[in-house]
C-alpha cells in the first residue's frame, strides 16, 4: 500500500535501466473500476507533461515508478481531474470535505481508502469525479 503523495515526486525510470524519464506528478484515476489508470509525470528532458497507461509500471515503490514495457510516454491530455485536494460531495447533497489523500494497492492499483478532512472513506464508495467535486455514495 502507498500513498497518492508519497508517489508524487518519486522518478519514472524508463525499463531498460537508463536515466529517469521525468517525475511523477499525479495518478489519473478510474472510478468505474476503483484503481489508477494512469501515472503523470513531467519529462525531464523538456519539462512537458507527459504519461504512461498504469499497465507499462513494473513497480512503484518508495525509491521510483520503473516501468516494465518499451512504449513511449504519450503527452498528458487536458482531461485529467487531480483528485488530491478535490471537493467530495455525497450523493445526497451533503458536503464531506476535500480529498486530502488516497491509499492504494502498488501491485493492482484498486484505490483502498479516501482521507478527507472530514475522515475516512472507503473507495467502494466512489461514484464520479468531475470539474467540480468527487462524488462519493451515502454510507
């Protein structure tokens, strides 16, 4: 289990052993499936944001992300919804703070727990991420 923010700021290693291919700056979330779909980073060489599908990681672990495939970072789309610091609203109208980190599994990527300011969340309960807030269901 890791921490949204401790993978933020970790090198991305490229699988072949070379140089880090930039720095991770968030995870893009899926949460039909509940899990990490993606890893963000910005490249090193130009600065640009780039990202990689979460199935190209080998291991993410408290010393880098490696990735284990040959395929290129793509650039990052415009589509991204950061959840850390997101406003989490319940699907009954009601506000439950912002996201303040989220726990996950390295190895398959499910989202285990949301840390609001509010409390904690389990991840079953989310329901969608938008522009505006992260909806989660009622308990």
């Amino acid at each position: 289990m890791m921490l949204f923010t401790e993978v933020r700021g970790l090198p991305v290693l490229a699988p072949d052993g070379g140089g880090p291919l930039g720095t991770v700056t968030s995870l893009t979330v899926d949460v039909r499936s509940g899990s990490v779909s993606r890893v963000r980073f910005r490249d090193s060489r130009f600065g640009r944001e780039k990202e990689v599908s979460w199935d190209t990681v080998e291991t993410v672990g408290p010393g880098a992300v490696r990735l284990r495939s040959t395929a290129g970072p793509e650039p990052a789309p415009s589509s991204h919804h950061e959840l850390l610091g997101h406003r989490v609203l319940v699907d009954t109208g009601t506000e439950h703070g912002t996201v303040l980190d989220v726990a996950f599994d390295t190895r398959t990527a499910r989202l285990l727990a949301l840390f609001t300011t509010r409390g904690e969340l389990p991840a079953g309960r989310l329901l969608g991420l938008g522009d505006y807030a992260l909806v989660v269901r009622a308990a």
